[in-house]
C-alpha cells in the first residue's frame, strides 16, 4: 500500500499501525476479487513476473547527447525485448456464456432498438423516464459524436476508436451478459459517499443496484454492498490514522483510491495501466461530477452525512460512461492537452477574430470545436482555461444528447477554473458535428449569447469556415505516408499539411524500408505534444495500426510510455528508446515539446531516431495549421 | 461592431433577464410571447415541444440539459399570429434551483405530468404552487396530462387533473405527444386566451 502523504518509497518504512485490521480488509476486498473475477479464465492473467518489466528497463539520456536539438544517433540507447503486453483478452471475452442474470440488460437494450408497446418504458417515452433508461446507459455517445453500444457493461480492453465507423447498433458479444462481465471486466469505477453510499458506478449490476434498487437474483447486490461498505472501511480506516490509501495490490488487480473530501473514487483494474494513469481518470471522473454539481456539493454532506447524491446527478449516466469510454482512446485523458481540427490558417484566424469580437462583449470564454477537436477557441482577459476543462466541457457536450436538439442555456463549472461557482453555457450545434459553446458569469445573459452566436454563425458562413471544417474532417489530420522526403526540399506548393497536392510532383517516400506500410523506416505512428500550447497532435492511424484492437493496444502503450517519461521517482526521463515484440516506441522529451513516435518493432534505430528528427520539423512547418497559435491567455 | 456597445442598453430592456424584448415586438395582430414548460423529468416535456415545433416524434432518451430554447409561431383564425418563445426546462432535481431563470418574466406556464405516473402528477402540483407563489402576475397556467395514449397504463384519471386545475385557475388538457394527439390544440388554446395588447 502506498501512501499519499508519504513519497512511495517511504511505505515500506511505515507499517500500519494496526497490520492486523488492515490485513482483514485486504483479505476481504481479495476474496471479494476473486470472486468477482472467478470466471475469469487463467490464461488472461500473465505471471506477476511479467509485470513491469518494461518501466525498468528505460533508458536515461543525457541531455548533451543532443546535438542543435537534434535527436542524434546513439549508441547507449539500450535496446530490450521486453515481454510483450498480452494480447487481445477481448476476443476471448467474446465467447463468453451468457448468464441468465443479463434479463435486465438484455431488455433494456431492446427498449432502445425495437419498441415495444407492452411495456411502460418502452410505451415509445422510453428513455423519457429518466433515469431507470438513461441509467443502464445503453447508447453512448463518444467523443466523436458517434453513437456507440455501450459496453457499459464494460468490456474496456475492446473499445471502439474515434476513426471507426458507427455500425448502428453494434452488440459486442459480451455486450448482453450483466453479471459475467462485471465480474470480468478490466477496469471498474465506483463513486461513494464517505459514509459508504453508492454515487456512481458503471456496471449494470451496479446501476441497476444503486438507481433502481431492485434484486435480480444470484446475490450479487449483497456482494457489491458488502464491497462498497469494504472500500468504505479501508479508506476510512486509514484516514483515521491521518494517512491516505493511494494504492491496494490484490493479486491480479489495482485498486485506487482517490478521496475528495466527501466523495471517494475508486478504480479497480487488472488492465495494468500505470497507477497514474488510472488515478488521472479518477481525477477527471472527479472533475466531471464537479462540472455537472459544482463543488459546494459538499455542502449537502456537511448538513447529512448521510446525503444521498444519486439523485442529483439524474440523466448524467451517458456523460459519464462516455468520459470512461474516453479513457480508452482519447489522448487528452492523459496528455493533458487538447486537439486542433487541422486548418488553414486564415481559416482560423477568420473563426479567431469573431470569437474574439464576441469575448470582448463580455463572454468569458467562446469556444468553436468539431466532435473534440478544436476550431477556436477565445478567453476574455486574463481567463484561462485549463485542457482538462475543455475535455470535461466537450464530453459533457457531445454526451448530451438534447444539445444537438435546439439551443440550449444550462448551467456548468469548470473544475479547473472556478470549482465552487456555475457559469452559463449557451450551446448550440451549428452543423452535425461542429457545436458553438458560449460561456458566461451571467444567468441572464441568454438572449446576449443567442444574438452574438447568430452573428458567429453569419460570419463563419461567409467566411466559408464551416465548409472548410468539413472538408478538414474528410480529410483528416496529418499521415505518416506524408512524412516530406527532406525538410532542405521543402516545396512551396505544399496546401494541407505539407502533403503537396499537385499530381506533377509525387511526394518521394521512404519506399524502401518498409514498402507499403506505414511511413518512412516503418513508423507508423506518432503524437506530437506542445508544451506551451498545451496541445498536441496525433497522426491518423495508418495501415499497420488499422484495426480498433491494434489502436487500442497503441494507445496504452502510449499511456504506460508518457507515465514512465513522467515518473518523478526516476524521472523526468529525455529520451527512451524502447522495442517489444509489438514496436519499437521512441519518446523525446525537450522543453518545448514531447515526441512519441512508433515504429514496426523491426526498424532500424539510426533511421528511426532521423525519422523522429524529421517529424519534429514536419510538425513546425505546419504548426499554423495543426495547432491554434497567438491565442495566449492560456497561461497558467 | 460589437456587443459590447450595444450591451447596456439591451439590458435595460431586457430587465427580466431571459424575457423576450417585449417591448415592440407585439402589436395587435403579432403577439409575442414567453411560454415555460415544467414538470418531472421524463413525463413529455421536449417531445411535446419538438412535436409542435418540428412536427416531430423522437422515442429515444434526450434528457434536457439545463433548458433548450425553441420558437413557434401560429395564426389563429382572427388574424393574429402567435409567436411563443417556448423554454423547455430539464426535470432533473439539480435544475430545479434553477427553475426561476427561465419561468421569470414567462407569460405561460405549461406544467406537464403523465398519467401513468402518480409522482408526477405531485411533482405538477408542486410546480403550480411555486408558480403560484413567484410566477409572474397573471401568468396564465396550463395543466398537461401526457402520455394519454398509454390510457391502459392510467394511474392519474381525467377527473383528478380537471378538478385540480380548475380549483387553481388552469386550463386544462390530455395530450399525447407520440400520436400528436391535442398538442396544436393545447397551444391554441393557450394562445386564445393571451391577453390582446391594445392596439396603440
């Protein structure tokens, strides 16, 4: 167990004060977990051995090594084959059996699919009562704005990508089997009260549990209020001792805590992800709560300790299985930055000036994205807004289904900004995919909003910034298979991100280390970070990475990758060179930028570390179009 | 140009914060006016609204975030035209702190229950009675019983909804938004009995 107020490395030199009492517990919450994973089969495991072996095994450079900053070729990057991540649990979890116990699940998701006049929710005002449908959370909407099935029932490991296509309707097969799958999912969320009421929890069981209150049979809400009330007494327990728990090891599984005063968040996982990582999605789990209530929620606890938060967060269920879904593809949840839809640079400066005219008529923040990408974004003076209110506010957006519906007034907070107060928020869609979030300090400033996000819309039509937006859409981002020749030959005639567009002059590629796959020297993938900007970039995934498996799996590499960059312990690292079985991954860390490339795990490391070098340039030739430049209140 | 000129005067007419202008915009014969609808989530809200707005039905789950805003216009048979700038809040229990932004300075009030659900219909009373207490002078107030297709699954009857509504002043109707069933009534009838501005 680690403790918070204590650097982790202390632990060990400070045994609890009473071993005993807290073994009970550990052996509780281990019993529990084991039989909540029980039909979990072995082989899903790996040995403990294996675990970790990768953060060991990084390699420290100096930062000397660089020469004109520079990644140059060196020969102390240590290369290790590591034992590779295991692979592809959920193809497993297809085959699961279905148990009876799924009745509920399987109804509800008929309820959305078919209607069926029998039944009163499904009388047509299905998801209209509120907060038994909305609970189960049978459509989600990720932040693509893609409407997704939920695996609410959560089989995280298998989680559809921003770049899929929506397939309506799409079932996974572990997708209609409640309590099987909560007991083999990989990653669990639960949000209690300090006195060990139920807040949230994504799990049908769970769901069905806390908001219905009803019992399906199998016993399985004694066991899950008999793990609540376990969670409960650990964290209280050691709390009592004037300590914090971060971190409880059980076999297989991570569980984290997080306590924020009246509230504790837990995860439990065995998905391996960093403890960091995992401690940031409770962080923003936290942070989406504190969005929709505001903070002075603790207020209620203060008055009932007793007080039982559910109700307050009625119809929010998609907001927050969205956000978890989040965890699962979006690099925001854990680079902390967000993303810009690639455009011309007049084309948003055009969308700047009119955001910029509107903030100065006293508009706290104008906000222009596409799906959760940004077009502009404006802050009046001296108002800045943080990435992971930005994440938390698209989320929130783009979950909501009413706000694609008509123009809406509601209030919000952002966690970062000002946690104790509401601002307003006017939204409003202007395309399918491309919304107008208008925020204010005044309750009354609504007919203010609608009349300066009329003059938004007439100027972004004229303009041709929506057409443009579109376009940008359509096409996508930046390709590795555009990675230019030589940054010396740049050509003058280059238009969408240096991809030269005249049929004449063929882009020359790095043909010949991996023809056909990927990009030059066999990258294929990489996400570029601008520490100023707080924004980054990724590449859209190409051919070797196509599959929503194959991103996934990318994906966590990436998390475990900036953690290990991160890790104050041993850290901060400036450049690791790491190649497994699945890649060879490259992270550079400078000042003014974090570069994580991947490479097919046979690329040559000379080549890589010079494609890496031609990256970063590629990244500055067209920075004014990949990235909002000049809007600086972000400055915190 | 800019809002930020034109921003202390707006104010100074808009002095119900999220009231329409209403000065100018009424004559005798164009009728401008502020509708609220309230009421427990899930009893109909945002259908009865997109089904006299849009002439749509939508079964799937859109729970109203805050309050949307829409408009709709109609002519009654005497000449005049309508225009009802219709708040449509969210039912959830957070909102309801909230409720006083978008029914202040409202002309209308359309509380609506279901009648399939007894709670709701307490949920309506409520309403009424905070209507009552901080709605504007003279609001005129309707009593929606939604849902009135699922009359098999009836738990609050006609005569229920018709003696409270008439003990408290409302007018009132049973609706169903699914089968479209009275909702352009309801507005009419709303309309019929606005108060006509004097020609001036």
């Amino acid at each position: 167990m680690l403790s918070d107020s204590n650097s982790s490395s202390d632990d060990d030199q400070n045994p609890k004060p009473d071993a005993t009492s807290i073994d009970q517990s550990l052996d509780a919450i281990e019993n529990q977990l084991a039989s909540i994973s029980m039909s979990q089969s072995v082989s899903e495991f790996e040995s403990e051995s294996e675990h970790g072996i990768h953060e060991e095994e990084t390699t420290e450079l100096n930062h000397q090594d660089f020469r004109n900053g520079s990644l140059s070729e060196i020969d102390q990057l240590s290369l290790h084959n590591s034992v590779p991540e295991e692979v592809s649990r959920s193809e497993k979890d297809v085959d699961e059996p279905k148990a009876s116990s799924s009745r509920l699940w399987t109804n509800a998701v008929e309820e959305e699919e078919v209607e069926a006049p029998s039944s009163p929710s499904s009388s047509g005002y299905a998801g209209e009562r509120g907060s038994s449908s909305s609970a189960s959370g049978i459509l989600e909407v990720n932040n693509d704005g893609e409407i997704d099935a939920v695996r609410n029932d959560g089989e995280f490991d298998e989680v559809s990508d921003s770049q899929a296509p929506w397939v309506p309707g799409k079932r996974h097969g572990d997708e209609d089997d409640a309590s099987i799958s909560w007991r083999k999912r990989k990653k669990h969320f639960f949000v209690l009260s300090h006195s060990g009421k139920p807040i949230y929890s994504r799990s049908v069981i769970a769901a069905q549990l806390f908001l219905f209150h009803c019992s399906i049979g199998y016993g399985d809400e004694h066991k899950l209020a008999g793990f609540s009330a376990t969670l409960q007494a650990i964290i209280s327990f050691v709390e009592n001792g004037g300590d914090r728990v971060k971190l409880v090891r059980a076999g297989k599984h991570q569980v984290i805590f997080l306590v924020k005063g009246p509230i504790y968040l837990v995860c439990i996982s065995c998905t391996e992800e960093p403890y960091e990582s995992l401690r940031g999605q409770l962080e923003l789990l936290y942070g989406q709560m504190i969005l929709i209530l505001t903070k002075s929620v603790n207020r209620c606890f203060e008055k009932n300790p007793k007080f039982d938060m559910t109700p307050l967060l009625g119809g929010t269920d998609v907001v927050f299985s969205s956000l978890i879904h989040s965890f699962g593809w979006n690099p925001a949840t854990f680079l902390h930055a967000y993303t810009c839809l690639p455009l011309a640079y007049a084309t948003r400066q055009a969308a700047g000036a009119i955001l910029q005219d509107v903030a100065d008529s006293g508009v706290l923040f104008a906000i222009l994205m596409c799906r959760h990408k940004v077009i502009s974004l404006v802050g009046a003076q001296k108002a800045s807004l943080h990435p992971d209110d930005m994440l938390l506010l698209s989320n929130f957006v783009m979950s909501s289904e009413s706000f694609r519906t008509s123009e809406s007034f509601s209030p919000i907070c952002l966690p970062r900004y000002n946690p104790m107060a509401f601002l307003y928020a006017y939204v409003h869609y202007l395309d399918v995919e491309t919304y107008l979030i208008l925020l204010t300090t005044s309750s009354d400033a609504f007919y203010h909003l609608k009349d300066c996000r009329i003059r938004i819309e007439t100027v972004l039509l004229k303009s041709n910034v929506l057409v443009e937006v579109q376009r940008s859409v359509v096409e996508g981002g930046m390709h590795v298979e555009d990675l230019p020749v030589d940054p010396a030959s740049r050509s003058g005639t280059v238009s969408h991100l240096g991809q030269p567009r005249i049929p004449t002059g063929p882009p020359e590629r790095f043909k010949e280390v991996f023809h056909g796959i990927g990009g030059p020297a066999g990258l294929w993938h990489f996400i570029y970070r601008s520490i100023y900007l707080d924004q980054y970039v990724a590449s859209e995934f190409s051919s070797p990475i196509s599959s929503l498996q194959q991103q996934k799996r990318l994906y966590r590499a990436y998390q475990k990758l900036y953690t290990s960059m991160h890790d104050k312990g041993v850290g901060p690292h400036k450049t690791q060179f790491r190649r497994d079985e699945n890649y060879v991954m490259l992270c550079w860390v400078t000042q003014d930028f974090e570069l994580y490339a991947t490479f097919d795990p046979l690329a040559d490391k000379a080549l890589a570390i010079k494609i890496c070098n031609r990256v970063c340039q590629w990244v500055k030739d067209v920075e004014n179009e990949i990235f909002l430049l000049g809007a600086s209140p972000f400055s915190w | 140009m800019g809002c930020s000129s034109s921003l202390p005067d707006r104010n100074s007419v808009r002095s119900g914060g999220l009231n329409p202008e209403n000065g100018g915009g009424n004559d005798a014969k164009n009728i401008r006016v502020k509708l609220v609808l309230l009421g427990d989530s899930g009893v109909g809200k945002s259908c009865i609204v997109l089904r006299f707005v849009r002439g749509q039905f939508d079964p799937t789950s859109k729970v109203t975030i805050g309050a949307s805003f829409l408009s709709q216009t109609i002519a009654l048979q005497d000449s005049t035209t309508v225009k009802f700038e219709i708040w449509d809040t969210a039912g959830q229990e957070r909102y309801a702190a909230l409720a006083p932004l978008y029914y202040r300075g409202a002309a209308v009030a359309v509380v609506v229950y279901d009648i399939t659900s007894p709670e709701s219909f307490v949920k309506a009373q409520y309403w009424v009675k905070e209507l009552q207490k901080h709605g504007s002078p003279g609001i005129i107030m309707a009593l929606v019983g939604n849902k009135a297709d699922l009359h098999e699954k009836r738990e609050v009857s006609v005569q229920d909804g018709m003696e409270y509504a008439e003990k408290n002043g409302m007018f009132f109707i049973e609706t169903s938004a699914k089968t479209a069933d009275n909702i352009n009534q309801l507005f009419e009838e709303i309309a019929k009995r606005l108060p006509r501005p004097s020609p001036s």
